[in-house]
C-alpha cells in the first residue's frame, strides 16, 4: 500500500474509532474497553512516551502516556479533572481534509482538518499533525497535535 493510502486509512479508523466509543457510551456497553483497544491500537505507548496535545485539553494540554491519554477520551481520571470524555460527546461522524504527507524512513507525518460532526449536526472543526511510526504495513501514532480551526 502506498504511503499516503496507508496514512488515508489510519486517519479513517482512528475516526471510526471516536466514533465507536462514543456509540458504546450511548449504548451503555463497555465504551471504557473500546477506548482501551482504540489507544492501543492505534497510539504507540507500548514502545515509549507518545507526543499527544488533544485539542480541548487547555490546564494540562500535553498527554505523554496510555492513561492521560484515555483520560482524554473517556475521562474518570481524577488527575486530568477538566476531561469529560472527548469522544463521549458522541460523534456521528469525522471527516478528514487531508493535506500532506512527508515519510522519512520509518517516520511519516501528516497534516489536515478534521470535522467532527455530532448528533445534531453540529460541527466542530479542528486541525491536526499526526506523526506515525511504520511497522509490518501498519502505522502506530507517536506524535498527536490538534488545534480548533479558526
């Protein structure tokens, strides 16, 4: 698979992924497993610290491991207070406008707008720059910086 086609598609399941938990969340199924196989799946803790600034995290906007990182996504930690669970809101949909991709060996970068789209229709639009480390054909997010569109 092409670089820019493998980027494309992890761009795709890791909003598939948002969506997901937020429909576990709204189901009152196990949205805390879900979002546990999303960050593991997709976020390369298991090697080391991953570079994650989420765009709504502002008294402690940079999240380097596994549990800061799920605080962000489903909340209930009571280290990271302001979390109320990002991809709890829920999502129905996120559309990626991808912009570039750039691959240094094993490393590539990536950077775009996302549109978050909730269930009632609402949009919420943010940038981002995703830095994946290329394993096996497969992508694993070592760097994660996302900011509100203007």
């Amino acid at each position: 698979m092409e670089t820019n086609d493998l980027v494309i598609e992890t761009l795709n399941r890791w909003g598939l992924g948002i969506v997901a938990i937020g429909n576990a969340f709204l189901r009152s199924s196990d949205y805390e497993l879900e979002a546990r196989n999303f960050v593991d799946d997709l976020y390369n803790f298991e090697s080391g610290p991953v570079l994650f600034k989420p765009t709504a995290a502002k008294e402690q906007p940079f999240r380097l491991d596994r549990e800061a990182a799920l605080s962000y996504f489903i909340g209930g930690n009571s280290q990271y207070s302001e979390d109320h669970g990002f991809a709890l809101r829920p999502w129905n949909e996120i559309q990626f406008e991808h912009k570039q991709t750039v691959q240094f060996d094993d490393m590539i970068l990536a950077m775009g707008r996302y549109n978050f789209i909730d269930t009632e229709k609402k949009v919420v639009r943010a940038d981002y720059s995703f830095g994946f480390q290329k394993r096996n054909q497969k992508l694993k997010i070592v760097l994660h910086h996302s900011s509100f569109a203007n």
